[in-house]
C-alpha cells in the first residue's frame, strides 16, 4: 500500500510568525507517523517559510518570476522547513529523507506540471520514506512559480498510482456552513457554497483549491486534522472523504 500524506503548513509552522516552526505539533506529527505500516510519502506545505518569502516577491502558482534572487529565497526557507521535518520524522526513527521539487520538476507554457517520480518510488521501494515539499519551479514562459504542496499530493498520488491520500490540515475536515465537519464530497457543488477563503497569506488558496484537487484523483482521500493523523495513519479515513474519479458512483 502506498500513501501520500501532505502535513498542512499551518499544521507544521505558526502561520503568523516568519519562519517559525510549530516544534510541539511536528514532533507529535513525527510520532504519529513513526507507526505508519504503508509505503508512506510525505508532503509538506509552506506556512510561514514559502508563503512570506512567496508574497514579498510577488510569485504565486500563476505569476512567475524571473528573479533568481526570489527563487533563491522561496526554495531556500522551504528547504530549511524540510531540514526541520526531516529531522523530527528521523528523531522518531523514520527513515526519512529529502526530496526538493524545484530539481525535479517543471511547468509548460500552459502550467501543466511534469514531475518525475522514477526516484521517490525507487526510494520507497528501498525502504526510505521521501519528504517533499510546496516549491518554486521552472515555469516555461514566466520563469518560475509557486507549486504547492496539494498540486504535489495529486501529482504524486497519479505518478506513484497510490491507494490512499491524505490531507492533514489545520481544520478537522471541510466544514459546512453551520461549522461541522462533512462527511463525503463527491461533487464540488455539495460545498461550493460552503467553502470560503483561507486567512491568513496563502498564495496558493485554500479549502476549496484543495477539494478541488483532490476530486480530480482517483485514489480515496480524506482532509482531517492533526488530531486525526495516528487515526489516518492505521487506515482509518478520519474527516472528510473526497470521493473523485473511480470513487465517483458513491462506491
Ligand atoms: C506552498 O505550499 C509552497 C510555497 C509557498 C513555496 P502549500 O500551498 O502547499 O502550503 P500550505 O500548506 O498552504 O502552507
């Protein structure tokens, strides 16, 4: 079994605060994981390391730049995240270790992405666990911009063919208006309404760029909370299940 797992920036940072990582979540996030049975492939957002270095360079999924300055900059405080993440997961005993997006990666003239994952899986099967994160990358046309960690998760999902996804993000699952978690989303008009936009900077949207991505996969996948991840983690779909494509027949 092969699960891609993306740890939320706001689970793992303090959004707020300029590069500042939340030590207490991502060590208990590292336990949780460190009883993961599945081929596990880790994804982890920006918070506040890509998305103020993103926002000050005014470089997002769409608007590029050509500045090897910002590039250097967005890439080098996602890198110092990733350092961060390695090393609680290998604190735990996880055998995990980096792989940065913007050597691998690229978007054509249109934004469609290419991401090898020859080498993820050739990681996985030799018993490591990759740890990637939201990026820069090469962006034909517009120089470079921002992926994010859940176009990562949708990529990787397809390229790995995974069985399980998930999305642990700062919420214990999408909402409805009323403020309780739904259950199942099996077309983006069951939330549409429901959906607004995250608060604090997030170049690259929030909730409903999420759902939406994720109903474009086939694999099942859930959005649950950090209180959720030991659960998801033993095969549980805690939060809410995004049912997309094989899913689609409500199965
Ligand atoms: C953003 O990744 C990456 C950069 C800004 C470089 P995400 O968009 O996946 O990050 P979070 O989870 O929303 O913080």
């Amino acid at each position: 079994m092969t699960t891609v797992l993306k740890l939320g920036g706001s689970v793992v940072t303090d959004k707020e605060a300029p590069e500042t990582v939340d030590e207490e979540a991502v060590a208990a996030a590292a336990s949780a994981l460190a009883d993961a049975t599945d081929d596990l492939v880790v994804v982890h957002g920006g918070g506040s390391f890509g998305h103020h270095h993103a926002d000050r360079h005014g470089v997002s999924t769409t608007e590029g730049t050509d500045d090897a300055v910002a590039v250097r900059d967005i890439h080098g405080a996602m890198k110092r995240l990733n350092g961060a993440i390695v090393d609680a997961l290998a604190a735990e005993g996880v055998a995990a270790v980096p792989v940065h997006p913007f050597s691998l990666a690229a978007r054509d003239e249109a934004g469609a992405l290419t991401l090898p994952t020859d080498g993820v899986q050739t990681l996985l099967g030799e018993g490591f666990t990759p740890v990637l994160h939201g990026d820069v990358v090469a962006h034909a046309g517009r120089g470079a911009t921002i992926l994010s960690g859940d176009e990562l998760v949708v990529s990787l999902a397809r390229g790995l063919d995974a069985d399980r996804v998930g999305l642990c993000s700062g919420v214990p699952g999408v909402l409805d208006e009323s403020g309780a978690v739904v259950d199942r989303i099996d077309a983006f008009a069951d939330v549409a309404d429901a959906l607004g936009e995250s608060d604090a900077t997030d170049v690259t949207g929030g909730m409903a760029a999420k759902v939406r991505a994720l109903l474009d996969l086939s694999a099942p996948a859930a959005i649950f909370g950090p209180d959720d991840l030991a659960a998801f983690v033993s095969g549980e779909r805690p939060g809410t299940v995004v049912a997309g494509g094989a899913d689609a027949d409500g199965s």
